[in-house]
C-alpha cells in the first residue's frame, strides 16, 4: 500500500475531523439560521452519515479494525462538506 492510501496518523485524522465537522456545522447553521438550506442540503445531512456508517460497518466486516481506517469515511464526508459549503 502507498502512503497516499493511508490514512494519517490518529491524533491528524481526529484534529482534520473536527476542524471540518465544525466548519460543516457553522456553515449549515448559518444557512439554516437564513432560511437558504435547500431540501437537497438537509437531504445530503443524512444521507451522509448512512453512508459513511455503512463503510464504517462493511470496513468492519472485512475485519478492519484501525480506528484511523474506521474515521477515514467521516472525514473524507465533512472534508467535502466543508470544502462544497465554503463556495455557498
């Protein structure tokens, strides 16, 4: 496996977490608190999350268990949250 495939190390990947799940959160907040989220943005809310648990699970089921790997589906959803609402 390439270092590219990898993810980061633990206390990286729990600091780039946050730091995009915060922003996801501030910036939906705000749009929520304007009256500008779309039935689409509130859709993508929770489709999100069922699919990163779903790839959490199935990482599971092959019997993953670094805790790294299993975040890696949350990260990648909020880092591209963030990155989507910062163009809004």
């Amino acid at each position: 496996m390439t270092s590219r495939h990898r993810s980061p190390a633990l206390p990286l990947l729990f600091a780039r977490l946050t730091m995009a799940s915060a922003e996801t959160i501030l910036r939906r907040s705000a749009l929520m608190a304007q009256g500008l989220c779309s039935p689409t943005e509130y859709r993508r809310m929770v489709a999100e999350k069922q699919k990163a648990a779903r790839s959490t699970a199935a990482a599971l089921l092959r019997g993953r268990t670094s805790v790294a790997g299993l975040l890696a589906p949350w990260h990648s959803a909020a880092a591209a949250n963030a990155k989507r609402l910062r163009r809004k």
